[in-house]
C-alpha cells in the first residue's frame, strides 16, 4: 500500500509538471474515445509456501464513454516461485517450483467527479490467469500411475479464472493519459490454483494510456 500511495504521489506530480505544455498540444475529448496504453508495476501473490512479489507489465484497451468505459488488457509477472499440490497417493503436500503469471482480462470502469485534473475510477472485472511453467520437485513417484495423476494435478493448477476489483487515477494531457492503478485479486484457498495462500493477490502499477480519437463514426 506505501508503494501504490508513492505512485499515485508521482503521476500526480507528473501531471502538475506537465499541464502548461498540455495547453498548447490541442484538444482530445475523453468521451467517446480509443486509448490505448502501456504499464508497468508490481503483483503479491500467496502461494501456500510463501507470499512473491514479483514486476509485471502489461498493455491495455480502453473505450471511454461519459462516466464509463470497458477496459481489457495483457499483462504478465516475472517470478521463480514455490507451490504445492497433493501428491499421490499419499495426500501430503508436493512442492511444485512455478515460473511467470500470465492475465488477460476485461472490466468495466466508472469514473467518479474529477477533482482537479484527476480523473478517479473503479472498476470489477475477470480475469483468465496462467501459470506460465510448472514442474514438481523430486524424481521419485511410487508407480508411473502416480506420476501421471500428479502431472495431471499440476496441469489442473496452472490457471484459473478470477474476479477482480480495481482503484485507478488518471488524467489526460492532449492526447497522452498517465494513469496510477491498484487492483486487488482474491485468491484465498483458491482451490487446486497454485495460487492459494492466505490473504488477497494485489498489484500496483504505474502507466500511460494514448488516444486515438473518436469511437463513434462520424456520418457526413
């Protein structure tokens, strides 16, 4: 929570740095409107062996309308982890090393009254999320059965989709939308999902969002 406090700090002093030029570069109505845009941060994850913090990045889609708008992104996390599944048949806990989370989602945003030049937001959505590569530690399986059921498990808790929520600022400079962003996963005993330990998957991040001009078509 200090990191996202610390990034909401810095977009908007970007943003107070940058709004005389922005006067001069035109004007790009938010209403209505394609952006597209780029982000970086950080993702916390539980697993049931220890909580990863991890870098991420990600590209996103926004069509805008009055107060609202329909988002969707990519993103993926980079990280060396530990999980567990089941293991057979003798039910105790199997360590599973786990590498990369991939997320592609959709979510619809509402944008609360501006204060000042910022443009505060929140948002629910899914989100289908990916394991990138899975694999067990230790050789040793009683019979090729085994080995077999439990390849199959670790398949099984490589993704799982989710909901999610989110608590974004932005702003627009002519045609550029720098923008801070929290989102907030829950995760907790997720099932068989490699991602199960205690407490919420949470990330911040920071970012810039292009627009490319009217959704609607103009008829002459």
């Amino acid at each position: 929570m200090r990191l996202f406090r610390a990034s909401v700090v810095a977009a908007v002093a970007v943003a107070a740095l940058v709004r005389p030029l922005s006067a001069q570069t035109g004007t790009y109505p938010f209403q209505d409107a394609w952006y597209w845009g780029v982000y970086g941060g950080q993702i916390s994850f539980p697993t049931s062996v220890a909580r990863t913090i991890a870098p991420t990045i990600g590209a996103d889609w926004m069509i805008t309308r009055t107060n609202y708008a329909l988002h969707i992104f990519a993103e993926q996390s980079y990280f060396d982890a530990v999980s567990t599944v089941t293991d057979f048949p003798t039910g105790a806990p199997r360590n599973v090393n786990i590498t990369d989370l991939r997320r592609i989602g959709a979510n619809a945003m509402i944008f609360t009254p501006k204060v000042s030049i910022i443009r505060p937001y929140v948002g629910l959505g899914y989100a289908f999320n990916f394991i990138r590569e899975a694999n067990a530690q230790g050789t040793y399986y009683s019979t090729p059965a085994a080995k077999d059921t439990v390849d199959g498990r670790i398949n099984a808790a490589k993704s799982a989709g989710k909901l999610f929520g989110q608590f974004g600022l932005m702003t627009t400079l002519g045609r550029w939308a720098p923008f801070a962003e929290y989102t907030v996963m829950p995760s907790q005993g997720a099932g068989s999902w490699f991602v199960n330990g205690d407490g919420f998957t949470s990330a911040w991040t920071l970012g810039v969002r292009f627009n490319f001009g009217s959704s609607i078509e103009k008829k002459w």
